[in-house]
C-alpha cells in the first residue's frame, strides 16, 4: 500500500483522515494523495469545456488551493511526500477514477462518529465508494492520536472466495504488526454448527501463513451486531471485512454488511473486495 488516496472537504472528519493517512505513510513509506473535488453547476461545466475562464470558477479553485496549502503545511505531515489535485468531478465517480488512473493502493475516508460520512461523502457517495472501490477503503471515525491497530478484527465466513481479498489484509496487518482475531459470525440467518464453524476456518487458515492470530465463533441477532459486538468484547482498535460491491437488486435484496459496519461501527473499518 504505497500509494494513499484522501478525499477531503476541508472538515474534521477528513481532516482525521488525512492524520490515518500520514501515520501509515510514515509506517510504509507511502505517498499520500490529496484529492478535493468541486461539483460544479452544469453551465459552468459546459463553459470550462469549452475554454471559457469564470471568475466564481476561479475563486473556488484559489480558495480550494490556499485551504490546501494551510493543510499540507501541518507538522504532522512532516517527512511524507504529498501530492494535491483539485479537480471538478462528482465526488464518488471522481473518487473512483482517480483511483484507477493513478494506481492507488488505498483510499483513507473520514466519518463521523456512528451517523454515517458527512459532507462530500455523504449518504449514497459514501456507500458508493466502500460498495464498488475494487482497493481497499479505511473509514476513520475519530481524531487518531497514534492510529495503531494491535488489535484487529477480521469477520468473514471465510469460503474460498476471499482468498485474494484477505492477503491484502494480512499485507495490511504486517505493516502495524497487529494481532489478528478472525471471527465467524453465527446468526438464526446464517447458522452453522461450532464444529462445521471450526472446520471451515481450520482449513481457510492452514493455506496461509499467519503470525499472530486466534480463530473465534460469535453467535449474534444478525452478522452485523455480531461483528460489531465482538470487536468491542476484544477491545478491537479496527474491524476489517469484504465486500461483494453488489449493485442493482442484488444489493438491494442482500443489503450490504460492510455498509451497514461502516456506518454504525464506532471504531475505524477498513473493507477488501471480493472481485467478481
């Protein structure tokens, strides 16, 4: 994860975000990316195509570049190499192509508290994002001190379909040298014996190669105060899980857990896709 993308909108909340960032840059020696998008009338979009130059066009790009530049001056992105780009794009779409043009290995959002992502990440952009980035997605939640993950917590049913995702997260669990609690959540939806639990999550783990780990079976209303309850009965400083990014009705009839943790988890959540 050498290359850091952060969305912001000048709040706190990206603010927190941008304070993740530069802790895992420095940890990895990453490059952060500091991307603000404008949204811009559709006259104004059709008059910057056409070379047109528009005073209320240019007083938000120089506004934008001296909230920027306040930004980067900050001491605690000392020693990490920042590049900024203000580009006029729709928040999500623009998210999720500059990801894609530029090689980006993961993109670090902010939220607040348990309500869900605010400002230009607010409400279905948000979810966009977490639903179909095919990079991982970190979603801070709080002012990070020291963001340092001894302890994360990795909720899956662990079938063969997320062997790609969890090597990215077991990259990101080296970097911060973390303890890994992987968690099979049981429910009256989705049950499974202990001993079929075990089963299934001895062999998911025996193909790979962890350091410091411990398998646990949770039993819960539904998956999701399932994930949640447990990472704070371990004490969890994050919670990761996969998304399907299902669209269409699909999402609409299975809903979506990484979602639902991400808006509601009090503690950071970081998401890996599960491709196809």
């Amino acid at each position: 994860m050498k290359r850091i993308l952060v969305p912001i909108d000048f709040s706190q909340y990206a603010e927190n975000a941008l304070k993740t960032a530069a802790i895992i840059a420095r940890k990895n020696n990453s490059e952060i990316f500091i991307l603000h998008l404008l949204e811009l009338p559709s006259q104004m979009q059709d008059a910057l195509s056409d070379g047109n130059s528009i005073p209320e066009v240019m007083l938000f790009i120089k506004k934008a570049n001296e909230k920027i530049t306040k930004i980067t001056e900050q001491s605690y992105l000392d020693d990490v190499i920042i590049h900024v780009m203000v580009r006029f794009e729709k928040a999500f779409s623009g998210i999720l192509a500059f990801v894609e043009n530029n090689q980006i290995d993961l993109i670090v959002m902010g939220s607040h508290g348990t309500s869900g992502i605010e400002d230009i990440l607010i409400g279905s952009n948000a979810e966009k994002v977490v639903r179909l980035s095919n990079i991982p997605v970190l979603v801070i939640k709080k002012n990070p001190d020291s963001f340092k993950p001894d302890n994360f917590v990795f909720a899956s049913d662990f079938s063969k379909e997320i062997k790609k995702p969890f090597k990215k997260m077991l990259r990101f669990v080296e970097i911060f040298d973390a303890k890994l609690y992987l968690v099979m959540i049981c429910s009256p939806n989705s049950f499974k014996t202990t001993l079929e639990s075990e089963k299934t999550m001895n062999k998911f783990v025996k193909k790979h190669n962890i350091k410091n780990h411990s398998l646990h079976i949770f039993n819960d209303t539904n998956i999701e105060n399932g994930i949640i309850n447990f990472a704070q009965h371990v004490n969890a400083d994050l919670i990761g899980i996969c998304t399907h990014g299902r669209t269409g009705l699909a999402h609409f009839f299975n809903g979506s857990i990484s979602e639902d943790i991400v808006n509601h988890s009090s503690k950071p959540v970081i998401t890996f896709r599960i491709s196809g």
